[in-house]
C-alpha cells in the first residue's frame, strides 16, 4: 500500500508538472502581452523596454524556467484589475468556499445517486426504476444556470423559503449545492445501477443468500461494496465537473468563489488570476484523484495487497 | 426420509419461449445418503438444486409446480422470509467455482462469521471466532488463525473451495447441495476434495446431493444416482445397479463415454447429436431425436416410468423399449 502510494504521488507530481506547461504554453499562444496591454500609439522602443522588464525577450525555455520557478515561490504576481493584490492570495482567499459548496454538492449527488441507482437494480424496469431516471435525467439536460434562476425563481422569490444569493447561513448553500450536485446525479446513477446489477448476478450474491443472509444486507453490504468500485474511478472526473460547475453557479448565486473570482478576471483580462485560478484548480482535481486511488485500494483488497 | 422431491415443475419464461427446465422431477434423499445427479449441462440439474430452496434464477425462472417435503414440511410452499431460515442453516449449498463465489472485497472470517451469525443467534463474539477456527479446521485448513484475515484472491483455487465447502457445514445443516463442487478445480485437488466430503459426510451424517456430469465421480461418491436429460430423471437407482444395468440408452450413452483405463481406443465415445434447444416445445421422449432405438411411439408420447429394474425394487427408468422384458437387464 505504502509503495503504491508513492508511486502514486511521484505520477501526481509529474501531472501537475504537465499542468504548468499547459498553462504556460497557452498563456504565450494568446498572444504576447504587451500588444495587448500597451496603447496601439506605443513606440517600439518602449515596446522593447516592456518585453526586457518582463523577460518576453528570453528564450521560450528560460523564460519557462523562471515562471515555474516563481510557481514554485508560490508568486504568481499581481493582480492587474486590483493592483496590489498577489494573483494566489486572491484565490487563496475564496478557494475554500468553492470547495464548501462542491463537497456539499457532492454529498447531495451521492445521496440522491446511491439509493436511486441501488432501488433501480433491485427493482429493475419498475416504477422506481423509471422515475429514477427521469429525475437523473432532467438534472444532466437542464443547464446550471437556467435550473439556478428558476430555483430562484420559486423559492427564493415565490416562496420566500431560500435568500436568492450571497454566502452566510446554511439556506445559502441549498441552491447552488443542488443545482451542482443535480447533473452529477445522472451518471453517478446509472454507474451505479449498471455496476448493482451485475454485482446481485453474481455467484457471491448468489452464495450469500444461500448463506440465509438477510437481503437488506445481501444489497447494502455485499452488492454494494463491491458495486461501489466502479462508480469511484468516476469520482476523478465528477470533481472537475463540478468544479466546471461552480463557474457558472457562483456567478448565479453570486457565491463568493473561485468560479465568480475567474469569470472577473477573464473579463477583465486579469492574466495572473487567471493563470492562478487554473493551477490551483488542476491542483484540487489532481489531488481529489489521488484521494480516489487510494480510496480504491479501502474498497478493493485486491489492489490493497497487490 | 429427509427429502422428498415430487414432480418438481420449474420453468424458465422468456420473451420468445417457456423452457421446461425443470419438467416434473421426483427423487427422494435418505439421511446420511449421497444421491448423485448426472447430466449434460443444460439439462436442468443447478436449476433443480436452486428451486428448492427457492433461489431458481429470478425474474424468468419460476416453480409452477410440485413438492419438495423437508421432513415432511413442503419448501416451495414457503415464504422467503421462512426459506431464509433453512438456507445456509438446515440446507446449504456448494457452487461450482470458487473463484467467483466469494466476495472478493470481504475477508474469509467476514463470510464466515456471517454464515454462524445467521445460523446461529445464540453464538457469543468469541464463540463466533472460535468456531470460524474450528470449521476451517474441519475442511483441512492449514493455519486457520491466519487464514481468517485473508482476501479471497490470497487464497488458491482449492483452498477457496474448501472455504466455501466450510461455510456450506458450518451450521451442521441436514442436507449439503453439492453442484459440480470440482469442476474447476485440477485433478489432485478434485481427488483431495472427493475425500474431505466424503470424510465430513461420514463424521456429520449430512445427506448430499452431488450434482455432476462426471459419472466417474458418481462412482466414487453415490450410493443412489438420477440420470437428468432435459428436465426429467430419465433413470434412477442405486449406482452399481445402474453402473451394471444401464437400462436407458442415454444412462448407456452416458457411461459408454467415460473413458476407461484399461481400454486403447482411437476414439472417445460421444452421443451424437445435441441436447434438444431451450424453448423447444417437447413431445414424446426427450432423447428420442438422439435415440439408435427410437421409433414413431417415442417420438410421440413420453414413456412411463419401469420400475424394479434388474430386480432392485428402487431401479426405475422411463424408456419404451422396457415394455419389452427381454430388454429389462436381470440381476446375474
């Protein structure tokens, strides 16, 4: 187990490795930033002045160098729509509200996903089985902003049940957590309803109830836990989703997040931000799939002991 | 008597057909009696087994009709919630393969401790243990402290067998449904494993019902063997009776083709032909399309049932050419 997690934080290593070169590779693609900054009237020596400041004169790879290096440090610069502010501290300062709305939009797609996807096995092609989908369904094919402003719409501004926007007490989290947590539903449903119902055709199913075991914990116990290991490889990709998600969501519900922090910064063309936001993202989702391998190996003894 | 199966009726109902899988069975076990049962696949004997303790593959397999008396007390008029309480506890089961029928994410103890909990409420948490120990014990376990911690996928194929083997007599039950528990074990561990059943049936007095294609394991195992083809006991009775006397020309069939040691042949025997196909609506004899002796009658109706073949009162077989008894094989 323990070999298997380092080989597993030496590959996390390298993807965030990866990450960086992404981001620093499409940063230079857009273009170079002084056109974009400077007045259209500039004079080229300034131009020229600006590029040596900034070290754009370097060579590709000298110039990568000093940016992982200040990754590295941590500095991702200033802010340039709030000057002054360091681009990380920005993030770092809101990041821990999109993760409280994403764990709760999270636990809210388990709990909705688990019980249907189970019911639909054990009771295939019945009604709960039916209506389990529908309900899945509607949540992938509605987009999150139109769901979040009808939801608005009825219980915040109809019937006064939920405040419309903003973060504080817990009403505040429902909407946006819902709205999130919804799409993810879907899928997580019918991995697991697909994985249950090869599980309960199992022989070991089988022998558990020759056993005499009660079917309540032939289901939630054997089925289940060995069920439950194909919907995780999917958690990797659910967690980017919703951090996708959150985008579009705090911008609704002016959450005070990440996702509202870079929909701001792209507008405003708030390149440090930005490049910041992407790292500390690729970040939470590539540590996220760390959690899930290791996960695996709680759920799966085979690869526990492999 | 233990069991008393009467005209068993399961059948499988499909979209495009009604398979017969189980058509009208009747057999009986005595205690401490091993009764084999051969046939090809196919044939219906894991879908005979499964439908006694209700368990026949859900949701297209259902029994439509007749008895199976556990002491007396019927168990296809059950409820699941009763069925629960004598599976595991009064009639267990083997399957076929060990690799797949343990929970792989589940120690050996787990699934253990699960079948004595079940059973057995009255087990204290220590005694549960204990006797985890003592039925590994039991099925040649070696270091059955150490075992009880392991995965299934620790474990070889064999030993994985004999776990399953220790759960199906962990709670003494009186009867232990065998289904090809060696099929797909290799052939010293297949002899290994003969020998422990035999051995536990021997210091238990459990009835068995060995379910098997492999008449050579018959001969080895069985006091009494039904002959199974296509939903029905074509012949039935005690194993050197029908091992001396084949009276049905598939039983012959049968035992022609297990091959013999002290014979060279160029050729193994095989019956030709296939078994008739599921769904396929059934008249007359079931074997009579592969049948050397078959004419229109057998074609047309089912025989009925000879009994006091080769003078053993408990010898019968469903073949029209016994009406004839020049052809009914007497005892020498």
């Amino acid at each position: 187990m323990l070999r298997y997690l380092i080989k597993r934080l030496g590959q996390t290593v390298f993807t965030l490795f990866a990450v960086t070169v992404i981001v620093f590779g499409l940063g230079r693609m857009t273009g170079d930033p002084a056109t974009v900054l400077m007045p259209v009237e500039a004079r080229q020596e300034d131009r020229a002045r600006i590029m040596e400041l900034w070290g754009l004169d370097q060579p590709l790879h000298v110039q990568y160098l000093r940016y992982i290096g200040n990754v590295l440090r941590g500095e991702f610069g200033d802010s340039l729509q709030w000057p002054g502010r360091d681009a990380l501290e920005l993030v770092l300062l809101r990041i821990g509200n999109t993760l409280e709305l994403g764990l709760v939009a999270l636990l809210f797609a388990v709990a909705l996903a688990v019980p249907i996807g189970v019911f639909s096995a054990v009771y295939k092609n019945s009604a709960i089985d039916h209506v389990g989908k529908f309900i899945a369904l509607l949540g992938q094919s509605l987009p999150h902003f139109w769901i979040g402003i009808v939801f608005i719409w009825i219980f915040a501004v109809n019937l006064r049940w939920l405040p419309t926007s903003g973060r504080g007490t817990w009403q505040h989290l429902i909407m946006p957590a819902v709205v999130i947590g919804w799409f993810q539903v879907a899928a997580l449903m019918r991995l697991i309803r697909s994985a249950m119902l090869e599980s309960l055709d199992s022989e070991y199913i089988k022998l558990a109830r020759l056993k005499g075991v009660r079917e309540r914990i032939v289901i939630w116990k054997h089925a289940l836990r060995n069920a439950a290991i194909v919907p995780l490889t999917y958690f990797g990709i659910m967690i980017a989703y919703l951090v996708v998600g959150s985008i579009t969501t705090e911008v609704v519900f002016s959450w005070p997040g990440v996702g509202l922090l870079v929909v701001n910064a792209v507008t405003a063309r708030d390149f440090p931000v930005v490049q910041a936001v992407t790292i500390v993202f690729a970040f939470v989702i590539v540590l996220a799939n760390l959690v899930v391998d290791v996960l695996y190996g709680v759920f799966d003894p085979r690869i526990r002991f492999e | 008597m233990l069991l008393e199966v009467k005209d068993l009726r399961t059948y499988l109902f499909t979209k495009r057909a009604t398979v017969k899988a189980v058509d009208g069975v009747s057999f009986y076990l005595r205690r401490g009696e091993t009764l084999g049962i051969v046939g090809e696949s196919g044939s219906g004997k894991s879908i005979m087994a499964l439908s006694l303790l209700q368990m026949e593959p859900k949701p297209a397999g259902r029994i439509v009709g007749g008895e199976a008396l556990f002491r007396g007390d019927d168990l296809l008029r059950k409820s699941q919630g009763e069925m629960r309480t004598i599976r595991g506890r009064r009639i267990s089961m083997i399957l076929q393969d060990p690799q797949t029928s343990l929970n792989p994410v589940f120690t050996i103890g787990n699934q253990l401790n699960e079948a004595f909990v079940t059973g057995k409420q009255g087990l204290a948490r220590g005694g549960v243990r204990k006797a985890v120990v003592d039925v590994l014990r039991k099925v040649n376990i070696a270091d059955p402290e150490r075992r009880v911690t392991a995965f299934p996928h620790q474990l070889s194929g064999g030993m994985k067998q004999r776990v399953v083997g220790a759960i199906a007599i962990s709670c003494s039950p009186d009867i232990v449904i065998a289904d090809e528990p060696t099929t797909s074990l290799d052939l010293t561990i297949q002899a290994q494993y003969l020998r422990l059943i035999k051995r536990l049936q021997d210091t238990t007095g459990v009835g068995v019902i060995f379910i098997t294609h492999d008449f050579g394991i018959v001969a080895k195992m069985c006091d009494r063997v039904a002959v199974m083809y296509a939903g029905k006991i074509v012949e039935h009775g005690p194993v050197r009776s029908i091992f001396n006397h084949p009276s049905h020309p598939y039983t012959q069939a049968l035992i022609n083709s297990v091959p013999k040691l002290e014979e060279r042949t160029e050729r193994l025997y095989s019956i030709p032909g296939q078994p008739p196909a599921p769904g396929q609506e059934l008249v007359g004899c079931r074997f009579a399309p592969r049948c050397e002796f078959a004419d229109e009658r057998c074609r047309q109706e089912y025989p009925p049932q000879f009994e006091g073949l080769s003078r053993h009162s408990e010898h019968t077989a469903d073949c029209w050419r016994l009406e004839d008894p020049t052809w009914r094989p007497s005892r020498h």
